[in-house]
C-alpha cells in the first residue's frame, strides 16, 4: 500500500500513525491537525524512530490537504473531547461540523480511498463521512466494535486467567452503553464462556465492557483512551492494506440487514481491499435483536438532530 492518512495529530491518531509505521502498512504516512507545527513535529519524532523501530515508511505531518493525496486508506479521528458546560448534543453538532468539512477535503484529495471513521459520537460521525464523501457505503467503515470486544475478551481472559489469544468474542450496536455484547457467540478456544463463568460475573463482565471508555476516562481525567482505540483502527487499516478479508465487528451502513434501514451500526463485517466486502448476518433470538434495534434507534435520533 502507497500512502495512508491519518486526520486528527491527538492521542488516538498520533498514536494510530505510530502503530501503522511500526507495522509498516504503508510507504508513506501522513498525519494531518489543524494545530500548527503539532503534526509536523509529531511525524518527524515519530519518523526519527525509524532506525531504531526498523521501518521505512515515511512519516510526514502537514496542516493541509495535499499531501495527504492519493491515499489509499484515511482515518479521521479529528474531533473535540467533551468538555465542562459542554452538552453532549454541542459536541455533536461540533464534531459534526469537523468531521463533515475533513471528510469533503479528505474525498477530494483521494477519491478512491477507503474511510476508516473514529470520532465520536462513532457511529453518527461514520454516517456524516458516508454522506460528505459520496463514497459508496462499502468505503465508509466505523471503529468500535473492536474496540469494545477486546475490553470484552481481556476481562473474559484475566477472569479465566487464560491468554487473551484464545478468547473471541462478540459485541454488536453503537457505540456507547447500549452496545450489544453476544455472550453466546463469546468463546474460549471454541468453548462458550457460559460454561466456563458463573452467570453473575458474566453481567459483571458485560456491564464493565459496556462502561470500559468511561473507566479509562475516570482515570485519565483529562481524555479518553488511545492506546486500544489506536490498536483497534490500525486493525482495521491492517486487514484494508493486506486485504486480510478479517472478520470484525464494524460500524457498517444497514440497508435492511437486521431490520435496520439507513443508519451506521455495529455489526459483523468481512473487511478487505475493497473496504466492507459482506455484511454478514446472524440469526439473533428476539432479545439481541430488540437490543440491536434500540441502539440502532439511538444513533438514527442523533442523526435526526443534525442538518444532514
Ligand atoms: O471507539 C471509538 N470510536 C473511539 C472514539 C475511541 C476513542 C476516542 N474516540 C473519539 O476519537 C474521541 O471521542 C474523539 O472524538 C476522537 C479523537 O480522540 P482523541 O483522544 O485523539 O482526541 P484529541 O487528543 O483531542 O485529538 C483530536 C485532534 C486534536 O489534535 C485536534 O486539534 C484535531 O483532532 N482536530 C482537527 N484535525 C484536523 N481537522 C480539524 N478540523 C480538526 N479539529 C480538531
């Protein structure tokens, strides 16, 4: 892969474009801010760690649009963290408008990228790219589920003290507390968590994994996390650029597909070089689905309150 972007030099891009260089994913990186300098000095630091890290990908930080052209893959996590007096319907429409106005620059630079959106509120902020970029939904992919899985899959792996290798698991739905975490699809090397975790510390698992953002941010005070949030996107960039065909919970556009219609959400996809390659459809029983269907409801809410 020739050249991937990264939109926003904050904590889960810069960290993002660092993971992507390490792994080599491309021969160019290009980190953009609207912060002056930040970008550059970042991606020059970052670049200086070549010799040592072993890589070659170039590491470039820019304020505009021009060097980002031609890539093949951009992750926009450009965006404004909540702040005090801010309600949440504010960072909405802020991001919204950040999110909108680096979409249409980012669509017009590289016409035949694939969007990989990590703003918050995800999966409306996903919808708002889909619709700035005129991509084709299979372009404009969210991050989250991953995210949200592998909180999941660590506290199922420290609960059984086994390697967090082993453990897969599942989590459908926006992004945010009412995620859909599929404890019946969740397993250890194959076996279903359900016979190896007491009911009870499965709800305590599920209900931490619904809340693990919020943990970070209690403790951080001062931001979100980017260490997993960066580890999950670059998965994602990872199966694009190697064309992996992984199968991985994305925010993906529903035309139908679980009875949802227009809307961003979480759900299994198979992700390769032509972004979301199938959507892939699981016979939920009747409660999963209602929970698929109010998280669904959630996000359409959200985007009922902004100009789109
Ligand atoms: O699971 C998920 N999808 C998420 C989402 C997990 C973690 C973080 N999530 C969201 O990603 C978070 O709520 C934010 O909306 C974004 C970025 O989070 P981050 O922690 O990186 O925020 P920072 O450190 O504040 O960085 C945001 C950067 C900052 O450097 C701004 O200057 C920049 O975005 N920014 C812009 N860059 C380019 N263009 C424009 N217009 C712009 N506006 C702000």
């Amino acid at each position: 892969m020739k050249k991937i972007t990264v939109v926003g030099g904050g904590n889960v891009g810069a960290t993002a474009a660092q993971r992507i260089a390490e792994k080599q994913l491309a021969e160019e990186v290009v980190l953009v801010d609207v912060v002056e300098g930040m970008p550059q000095g970042k991606a020059l630091d970052m670049w200086e760690s070549g010799p040592v890290e072993s890589f070659d990908t170039k590491v470039i930080g820019t304020n505009d649009y021009e060097a980002t052209a031609g890539s093949d893959v951009v992750v926009i996590t450009a965006g404004l963290p909540r702040k005090p007096g801010m309600s949440r319907d504010d960072l909405l429409a802020k991001n919204f408008e950040i999110v909108e106005t680096v979409t249409k620059n980012v669509a017009a630079k590289s016409p035949d990228s694939i969007l990989v959106i990590v703003s918050n509120p995800l999966d409306v902020m996903a919808y708002a790219a889909y619709k700035a970029s005129g991509f084709p939904k299979e372009r404009v992919v969210g991050m989250a589920g991953i995210l949200d899985t592998a909180r999941f899959r660590n506290f199922i792996a420290q609960e059984l003290d086994v390697s967090m290798k082993d453990v897969q698991a599942l989590v459908l739905g926006g992004h945010g507390d009412s995620m859909v975490p599929l404890v019946r699809y969740s397993t250890v090397a194959g076996i279903p968590i359900a016979d190896l975790i007491p009911q009870d510390r499965v709800d305590a698992i599920v209900e931490r994994a619904r809340k693990g953002g919020g943990e970070i941010v209690a403790l951080l005070k001062t931001g979100s996390a980017y260490y997993a949030p960066s580890a999950a996107a670059v998965e994602m960039v990872d199966a694009i650029a190697k064309n992996r065909k992984r199968v991985l919970p994305c925010a993906a556009y529903l035309e139908g597909e679980y009875g949802v219609n227009g809307v961003y959400v979480g759900v299994p996809v198979k992700l390769g070089a032509k972004g979301i390659e199938q959507i892939i459809e699981l016979k939920l029983n009747d409660e999963e689905l209602a929970a698929l269907k109010k998280s669904a409801d959630g996000v359409a809410e959200n985007i009922g309150k902004l100009k789109i």
